[in-house]
C-alpha cells in the first residue's frame, strides 16, 4: 500500500467516525426536545397536547414559537373560556362542553337545551370576572322555541368538579333562526355583560328597539337593565346584522367585528366602534355609505372580499379575528389621538396572516400565557376538513 492509499484509508476512516458521532448526536437531541417527549392524550375523538398552555416568558426573544396544534377532533368548537388552573373550557356547536385539563385530559357535558340548526347550538361562553370565588360561567344557546323555531338565552351556571350546577336564565327572548344568531359574549371594564346578537334573517328587527335582535346587549351579572342603558332596556346599540366580535382597546374603547352582506353579494364586513345608543346601519346602510343618525365603519372589507368576521380580542394595539370565508387570522393596527369620536380613529395597517394554511378560522382568544388562541370551523358544513378537525391552534403573536 503506497502513501496516497494509506492517506485515503486513513481519511475514510475519520469520515466514518465523524459520521458516527453526528448521528449519535441527532439522535439524543431528538430525544431530548419537548416535541419528542410530549405526551398525546384522547378520550374519544380529542386528542390534546400534556400542558396545552404552557408558561412562556415573554421578555425571552427565544420564547416565541412556532405555530402549534394544541387540540383535534372537536366538533365545530365555537368560543374558548381559560380556568384558572391553566385549564381550558371549549364550547361545541352540536351542544358539548368540553373541559380540557392542564394536563390534557379531557371531559365532555352534554346539554339538554341547545339546537344545533344552522349557525344556532352552543355558542359564546365567558366566565364572571370572580370566577375564582364564584364558579359562575355563562353560556350563549339556541334553543326551542315555542312554535317549532328557535330562540336564543344566555344561561349562567357553577362550574365545579367538571359539573354544571344552579342553571339560571340571565336573558331570553333573542330571536333565532338557521342563521344570524350572534352569540358572543364579554365582561365590560364596567363589569357589564356585554351580548351580542343577530337579526336572525329578518333585518328590519335590527332597526326595531322593542326587538332584542341585531343588537349588542349589555346587562348585569345577574341579567338585569343597567340604569344609565340608552333606552331602558337591554339594548346598548342597535342596527347590526349579525355582530360576533367584542373587544376593548388600552383607552376602554369597545370594538365590534360583524357579518357584512352573504351570498352573491357576499362582502361589506366590518369593524365598528361601538357607542352606546347609537345605529349602526343595517339594513339602510353598508360599507362606506352615510346616512343621517347612523354610523359608518372605521373599516370594511369592501365589496370584493369577504372576511366573515367571528371573534375579536385586542392586544398590544391591534384588534386580532378570525375569518372564517377569508380563512385567515386579520389583524387591525389602531392609530389616532385616543378620543372617543370615530372621525379620529383609523386603522393604520391591515394585515392577514396563515391565508388558507387551516381553513375556517373562528375563535381568537388571548390566553394567560399572551398566546394568541384560534379555533377552527372546518365541519360547520362549509369548510374543507382534514383528519385532524377541528383544532385549537396557538399562536405567538410576536412571531407575526
């Protein structure tokens, strides 16, 4: 064997070895990564990620993460509420309330009222601002009414043990139909229950103030009139079509997103600035149109594109949604001087994020950990699903 031979073998053979440690090397890294060691949890059809809502530093650059799958297979989940415990509850469509735990185990209450036709079923569910101390939930429903049809209540429980106790009803007698039922709900800075509700196909009911339909409502805990209400019923504002998103800014301004025109003329969805006592239009105008006592948008998504707005949450300056037709996260940079007057607020960026990656995107939430949360409504009957839907995806919003 001359020298170049002895050099070539000898070459090889530290390729070889090299090589050996590289792999050893891939190996124990993957091992050793929390995606390897996460542990996968399903009752039932839910599979759910071992601590779904993790502690993330939010000063740490490294903290931000990639967008992450959290849940599967719901059944058209609909709105998300955060336990105390890091917990989840998740609202179903068809009726369930899921309970998925810190740990990922899951529990599902089936409820005897809700009517799953259409848009209608189980809907909005948010927590009372004691909850802690008070166990109160409240949950928006479809149900039964009288005649055939349906109608829509939000209903206030304790939640305990997994357990829906002491059902009462806060506020009933919201029009439903198949479609345009609202269904959102949020807590006030002012400690208000904030409801809203849509026209449930019969627009004129929007512009009526003895109709609770098309209507953001605002009531007590307990579902009685606020005594500074507009018009000395439940109704904080009226002339919506089907309003699904409410949020307040860091100057306690309150937002709403909301289902512009659908079928062949589908688009005109809109970001409001609510006020209380005042019209929003629907159904004499839309878009960019003006007319005397009624008010315009801040934004609309013109007559081209439909978002389908379905949620709202406001955070570090911007108002994040879902869209569900537009298939995308949005979100709505606010500028302005910080009065209270629409003419000096405006969007100053309108950015769309994840366009078709999961489909029909509902919910958005902020979750404990400043994580952004969105639902998926991939078999509402008017999406594309894929084995996994419906989701729960968790979103780091610096990474946007």
């Amino acid at each position: 064997m001359d020298y170049k031979e002895k050099y070539i073998k000898k070459i090889g053979i530290t390729l070889v070895l090299v090589a050996g440690i590289v792999f050893f090397l891939f190996i124990y890294v993957k091992k050793s990564t929390p995606e390897a060691q996460t542990n996968i949890i399903s009752t039932g059809t839910t599979s759910v990620k071992d601590k779904s809502i993790p502690n993330v530093d939010p000063t740490r650059p490294s903290a931000i993460i990639q967008p992450e799958i959290i849940a599967t297979g719901l059944k058209i989940p609909w709105d998300l509420a955060f336990l105390p415990d890091q917990g989840l509850l998740v609202t179903e469509r068809a009726g369930n309330l899921v309970h998925i735990e810190k740990d990922g185990n899951v529990t599902s209450i089936s409820l005897p009222h809700p009517v799953p036709k259409g848009e209608g079923g189980l809907l909005g569910i948010v927590l009372h601002p004691n909850f802690a101390t008070n166990r109160f939930l409240y949950l928006y429903m479809t149900t039964q009414n009288d005649i055939g049809g349906t109608k829509n209540a939000v209903f206030r429980y304790r939640y305990e043990n997994k357990k829906l106790t002491n059902e009462e009803v806060v506020i009933s007698g919201i029009p439903g139909a198949i479609y345009h039922d609202g269904g959102r709900m949020e807590f006030g800075p002012d400690g208000f229950l904030y409801i809203t509700t849509g026209d449930a196909q019969t627009p004129a009911i929007a512009q009526n103030l003895n109709s609770l339909g098309g209507k953001i409502l605002r009531v007590t805990d307990d579902g009685d009139v606020p005594t500074d209400n507009p018009f000395g019923t439940a109704v904080y504002s009226y002339g919506h079509r089907n309003p699904q998103g409410l949020a307040w800014d860091d100057e306690g301004r309150l937002w709403g997103t909301e289902h512009g025109r659908s079928g062949i003329t589908s688009g005109m969805d809109e970001i409001n600035l609510i006020e209380k006592g005042k019209n929003y239009g629907w159904p004499d105008i839309e878009g960019t149109k003006s007319k005397d006592g009624m008010e315009t948008p801040v934004e609309n998504s013109g007559p081209n594109e439909t978002w389908a707005p379905a949620s709202l949450v406001f955070l570090n300056g911007s108002l994040f949604f879902g869209g569900l037709l537009g298939e995308s996260l949005y979100e709505a940079v606010i500028t302005g001087d910080h009065t209270h007057e629409k003419g000096h607020v405006d969007i100053h960026a309108f950015n769309s994020y994840f366009k078709n990656d999961y489909g029909r995107i509902r919910t958005v939430r902020v979750g404990p950990d400043g994580m952004l949360y969105l639902t998926t409504s991939n078999r509402d009957g008017r999406g594309k699903p894929i084995t996994e839907d419906d989701r729960i995806i968790r979103i780091d919003p610096r990474g946007l």
